[in-house]
C-alpha cells in the first residue's frame, strides 16, 4: 500500500480567520474525496513557531510547506506587475475588484508570478479587502489630518509612496515588529482591513478609525509547483476546485467578519469616521501621480484588464 500524499497549508492567523477556514475548506474537500490517499495537516500561524509572516512565501516555494496564502505586496519586489494591485482607489467596490481578481487581471498576475518564481503554482486569490486607517492620535477626516503621523505599512514601494503623498510617515515593517510598534506606540496608525485590525489588537490601542477603503488587496494562493505537478491529475484537479469553492467561501466570511469587526471596535469606545464624498476625492487627489506613473510604467494593458473585469462584472 502506498504512502498518502501529505499536505501541509500554512497561514499567519489563527484557526477562526477567514483565510484559515479558506484552508481548512480545501483540506476537508481533498478529505473527502480522496480518504487516506492524502493526509492534510494545517499550520495555522507560523508566527506561533518564531517566523515572520512574510516567511509563508519561501516555505511554500522550496516545499516546507505544501501552499501558504500571502498578501501579493510581498512578492512585489519579485513581480513588479504585482505593484499595480497596490495602486490606491484602484476598484469600485467589492464586485469590481473580485471580478478584476478573478477576470483577466488576476490572471495576467498568476502568470507573471509563476514566470519569475518557477516554484509556484498559483490556485487563486483570497480576499484580504478593503483597508483603513487608525491611529491613536486624533480623527482623521482629510488627508492634511495624516500629516507627520507614523503609519505602519506592509512591504511594498507603492504602499509607502502612497502615504508619503498623504503626508503620513511611513514605517514598513512585517507584521510582528509591526505589531508591537503598534502597542508600544513607536508608530502612531496602522492601515488595515477592520477584521485584521481587531484580529491583530490594534483596536485596543487606536481610539480613532477611518474608512478610507485606499487600498483593496488580495492574498494569493501559492502552492509548490514541484509537489503539485508530482500529484495525479485527479487530485491537481480536485485541489483546483477545492481552491475555487475556498475562496468564494472565505470571501463570504471576510464580508461578516468586516461587519462583526465594526461593532467590536465600537463597543471597544473607538470612533469610525466615514469619509464624505468631497473628502474622498480629496483623498483620490493626493495620490493621482502613483496612477500616472502606473500609465507610463506599465502602459494600457493593465488598465484594459481592469476595464474588462468591471464590464464583465456589470454584465452579471
């Protein structure tokens, strides 16, 4: 009797996140389907086990672990395509950019991903959301209200490019040290989903919370190209598709988990403030010059991918 197929997914969260139950959705169907032909075992936070967050990404790609999920601004300094994904005020909402994610623009992506890092399969997009901005400092309800504050960022050029047009400072670091820069106070606001920020206990030190919506990204699906092309077919087909079901799942739950958030931070006296229309202009203003840039660096084609997953999405 032959081994089973083991299978080890990571994340860096703990079982109850929605990219956690991404994981276990994919684990439970391959389950299922393939009994002790496969043994499934999850990592729920690498973190737990003294590695970074950004970690995830080589464990996935040398096959420590099976697959991970990450946020794409990690792989940017890797797939600079990627840094069009963090462009500010880039979607319309939620449908937009899943459809762009799902459409041709996430497509465009997998493929640049897989061309410059041969060890990954890429099976998909979790949905890290919309981000906001909270401090600790005072309301923020312009952009001249950043001015001088230290934010917390994710790596990425565009990230910090963003904020430095905001008039923020800003401090990139990965999660952890970000974490206790947070708590200590070294750093006066972070940017977040409002999930992430109560997840992660930022709210606990951030009176003041704006719904700035700046910046929707996801986090991608990358599983270890060597593993995944040893597997049968029938079980890369059976992953695809527990891929696919995960993430129109976790998506689903990352939609309650924002509003459960919501009431979690305003139970916790924190104060939401929600942009109007004028300041959000405002706020789209200041940052126009990344997408100038983006035009000339990049060309029409990322923006006709855009354009095409928005059409498509209004067709539905």
């Amino acid at each position: 009797m032959s081994d089973p197929i083991q299978i080890r997914m990571g994340g860096y969260g703990p079982p109850t996140t929605t990219c956690s139950r991404g994981l276990k959705i994919m684990g439970e169907r391959l389950a299922a389907e393939f009994g002790k032909a496969v043994d499934v075992k999850y990592v729920w936070n690498v973190m737990d086990l003294g590695y970074k967050g950004g970690d995830l990404l080589w464990m996935a790609e040398h096959g420590i672990l099976t697959l991970a999920y990450q946020s794409t601004s990690y792989l940017a300094d890797r797939v600079p395509e990627l840094e069009f994904a963090d462009l500010p005020f880039l979607f319309n909402g939620l449908d937009d950019a899943r459809a762009a994610m799902d459409g041709g623009l996430g497509a465009h992506l997998s493929r640049k991903i897989e061309e410059r890092i041969p060890g990954y399969r890429v099976l998909g997009y979790f949905e890290n959301g919309y981000r906001h901005v909270s401090n600790r400092l005072r309301a923020v309800r312009t952009p001249a209200d950043l001015k001088g504050m230290r934010v917390r960022l994710m790596p990425g050029k565009i990230h910090a490019r963003s904020f430095e047009l905001l008039g923020a400072i800003p401090c990139t670091m990965d999660l952890q040290p970000g974490l206790e820069a947070i708590q200590s106070g070294t750093v006066d606001a972070q940017e977040n989903p409002l999930a992430n920020t109560v997840d992660y206990g930022a709210h606990k030190a951030h009176r003041f919370h704006t719904l700035t919506g700046h910046c929707y990204l996801s986090r991608g699906i990358y599983m270890n190209r060597a593993q995944f092309d040893r597997w049968p077919a029938e079980l890369q087909e059976a992953m695809k598709r527990a891929a696919r079901k995960a993430v129109a799942r976790q998506r689903e739950l990352a939609v309650e988990e924002e509003k459960t958030a919501r009431k979690t931070i305003e139970s916790a006296g924190g104060e939401i403030v929600e942009l109007t229309p004028d300041a959000r202009v405002a706020f789209v203003r200041a940052v126009e010059p990344l997408h100038q840039e983006a035009r000339k660096r990049f060309g029409e084609e990322m923006y006709s991918l855009l354009k095409a997953g928005r059409d498509a999405a209004r067709q539905k």
